[in-house]
C-alpha cells in the first residue's frame, strides 16, 4: 500500500484506551469524535508522522476504504488533519 502526496494511511486500533508517545492515556470513550489508528503508509511529503506512529484524528475528514486481501478497512487522511 502506498500513499501519494501529504496523505497518510492508517488502519483502526482496537483498543479501549490508547497510550499517546508522551505517556498520555486517552480513553476511546472521552474522544467520540476522534478516531485512533495506527499509521501504515505515509507519502512522500509527509513530515510529521511514520509508519507504526498511532495518530488521533476527527472521524468525519478520512476517506475510508477496504483492502480485500487482508480483510482490513482502512483511512486515508491528509496530513494537516491529523491531531
């Protein structure tokens, strides 16, 4: 999988807490309007984050999608829209 431009692809967490790089734990419930995922593609002109980061983002500004082979759904941010 591949990721162009300032786009990132990340996939859902199942979790009910998620532990941020800081030591941070956010629970799922307290951010209902927030997705966590963790990164598994980048392009090239992304500067923030990197594959196995785990990102926080507004559920209503991805492009979801399915990869059919490996039976995951996916999201696609732009870069600028990750929290």
């Amino acid at each position: 999988m591949r990721a162009v431009g300032r786009k990132v692809i990340a996939k859902a967490l199942d979790r009910d807490a998620v532990e941020t790089a800081s030591g941070l734990i956010l629970p799922q419930i307290a951010t209902k309007d927030d997705w966590f995922g963790e990164v598994v593609a980048v392009g090239p002109e992304v500067k923030s984050v990197k594959p196995g980061d785990i990102i926080v983002a507004p559920v209503y500004t991805a492009v979801e999608f399915a990869s059919f082979d490996r039976g995951e759904t996916y999201r696609a941010y732009h870069e600028d829209n990750i929290l």
